[in-house]
C-alpha cells in the first residue's frame, strides 16, 4: 500500500465516512453496469454454487472492496 501515494488522501478520514464513500461508488459503478466482466462472474459464482472458499485479492482498499464483497458473497 505504500507504493499507492495517492490514498494519502484519505489519511485523517474517518473510517465511517471512508465505508460511505465506497459504498456510493459502488452503487454507481454498479448502475453504470460493465462492472464485472462476465466469463470471471461466472466462475466466482461456480465457486460458490460448490461451497468453496472465496476471497478478493486486490491492492485496493476495503472501502472498496468491502461492497464488492457484499455483493458477490465473498469472505
């Protein structure tokens, strides 16, 4: 995370306000649609449909990874 400067941003921001803000983009983005692509949906929700294990691996932050997680059921 230190080689991504530009959260600096946020540093001082409170965590519920953070959570706000990534839940706002990700209703946005979610209504914008091309969100996932879908052959990679398709196969996180196989994963489910067996009852495997699934997680986010991403360099983002969980303010924005914790909507897309809600929504795909992710741990």
């Amino acid at each position: 995370m230190r080689a991504y400067y530009h959260y600096r941003v946020y540093a001082g921001q409170r965590a519920v306000d953070l959570s706000a803000q990534g839940r706002a983009w990700f209703r946005q983005e979610r209504c914008a649609g091309n969100l996932f692509l879908p052959a990679s949906l398709e196969a996180f929700q196989e994963h489910l449909r067996r009852g495997e294990f699934t997680v986010l691996v991403s360099g983002s932050f969980a303010p924005c990874l914790d909507p897309l997680a809600d929504c795909l059921g992710a741990a």
